[in-house]
C-alpha cells in the first residue's frame, strides 16, 4: 500500500488524493502529528509531502529505519532544503552550478542575488549590486541563518524539469514578471511548455541523483549554458501541470505503486 505523509494537505496532495482513486491504488493518508517514533513504520512506499521539511526528514528517518521506503528519503530531504549543501553535491558530480559564496562576502561587482540557504518560493532572496547593498539584506538576521551570494545568470528565466525516477515526465520555462527577476510561478511568473533537449533531461536527472532523490522539480538556470540553480525535493507541480497539461499527481503515484510491488 502506498502512503502519503501530510502535515497541510495543499493542492498537490489532493491531487495525488484523486489521481489515486482514478488509477484505482490505494493510497492511505498519514498525519505526522502524532507520529510515533518508538515504534516500527509499517512496511510500505510512504510519499512524504509535509510543507514543513524538518517534520519530511524526520518522518522520512523514522520510515526508513523501521525498512520501509520513504520518497524521497531523509538524506535527499536534509540535503534539498540546505541550498548550500545541495551545490556541494551538485559540485562533487561534476555538475554546472552557479559561481557562490557564503555571505558575507568580497563582492566582485555587478549584480549577485543573495538569498537564505534554506526557504522557498523566493522568499528573502534580493538582487544586491554592492556589497553594502548584500549587508543591509542580512541586517537583523539571527546568527545562524547562512546566506548565500550568487552570480546572477540571465535575466531570471528558468526550466523547471520534473524529474521521477530516470526521467523528466514534464517541464515548463518560466519567465519573470515585469519589474521582477524571479521566475517562481508562486510569484506570479510566466510559465509555458518546454520540451526538454537531451542535454536538459540529462542535467535534470543527474541532478536529482546527485541528491539521491526519487522525484524532484530541478531548477535549470539559462545562461551561456546551463546551470543547475536548486532541486526541489518536496516539489510543487500545480504550475507544471497547468502549463504542459501531464497529470503529474498521476505520474507519481503510478511510480510509488511500482516501487511497492518491488
């Protein structure tokens, strides 16, 4: 049976919820409230979607210890949700990642986006043109958050490849808003279908293992090339959907379902 660890059941959950009923595989719903940590997970594929991801790696610790299958595991969740330690993995395979430093840092001129190692959707992450600029973004930080000073890459428009398994089931460009650098659909950027060239599914996926994530929404950053900007281990796939029109809620469970029979 496969299972899905929810703490906020969000629009992506309740697709999985419907895709479940359609393909006719039963999928049981897990609250992490509450969850027990003294005794054995039951035997099973646990789909975990919690929107917090301390309580993902938690329970995706506690399923793998009881030997159980969790998707993705805690070592891919602890290392998706730690931007720094996801490009030292993304780094170690050889893999193009974005010139970055820890913040504070020298500013070699230009424009840099600084931004949280943890977080998403965008959110405290500005585009810095000097160093004064980079210190006024981290003023009143506590002392151990860690940002990060990133070379900026284009203009903001990105791939966003869903990779499952040894492949990318769908992917979209994104594209800032006007008077905006970010391309997150969250914040209002503007998404359509892309088909993914050999070389883009292959980054994508080599990305995603890198991490040693099942499934994973990886961010690819256009430039004079490509660069692997973040690999969403939790990912949203509303937009992706929307914008390619694959039923990705569809494309996971059917993936869990065989990962059960296994």
């Amino acid at each position: 049976m496969v299972k899905l660890i929810v703490d906020i059941i969000k629009e992506e959950e309740k697709a999985l919820v419907k895709a479940s009923e359609r393909l006719g595989i039963t999928l049981e719903l897990v609250r992490v409230d509450g969850l027990d940590l003294s005794a054995d997970a039951p035997p099973g594929v646990y789909l975990v979607r919690t929107l917090s991801h301390n309580r993902g790696v938690i329970a995706a610790a506690h399923v793998e210890a009881s030997g159980a299958v969790a998707v993705n595991g805690w070592r891919a969740l602890a290392a998706g949700w730690n931007k720094a330690v996801a490009l030292a993995m993304l780094r170690a395979e050889g893999l193009p990642i974005p010139k970055t430093r820890l913040a504070p840092a020298a500013f070699e001129g230009g424009e840099a986006i600084i931004k949280p190692a943890t977080g998403s959707w965008g959110r405290k992450v500005a585009l810095v043109k000097s160093a004064e600029d980079a210190v006024a973004v981290m003023k009143g930080a506590d002392p151990e958050d860690v940002y990060l000073l990133q070379e900026r890459i284009g203009d903001g428009t990105d791939i966003r490849a869903f990779v499952i398994g040894d492949r990318v089931v769908a992917a979209m460009i994104r594209r800032p808003p006007p008077g905006d650098w970010r391309s997150n659909a969250a914040r209002g950027g503007a998404t359509e279908p892309f088909k993914p060239t050999g070389e883009v599914e292959e980054l994508a996926v080599k990305a995603a293992g890198a991490l040693g994530a099942r499934y994973a929404g990886v961010d690819i950053l256009i430039g004079d090339g490509y660069y692997v900007g973040e690999v969403n281990v939790i990912p949203e796939f509303k937009a992706v959907s929307r914008a390619t029109g694959v039923d990705v809620a569809e494309e996971l469970v059917k993936y869990a379902a065989e990962l059960e029979k296994r």
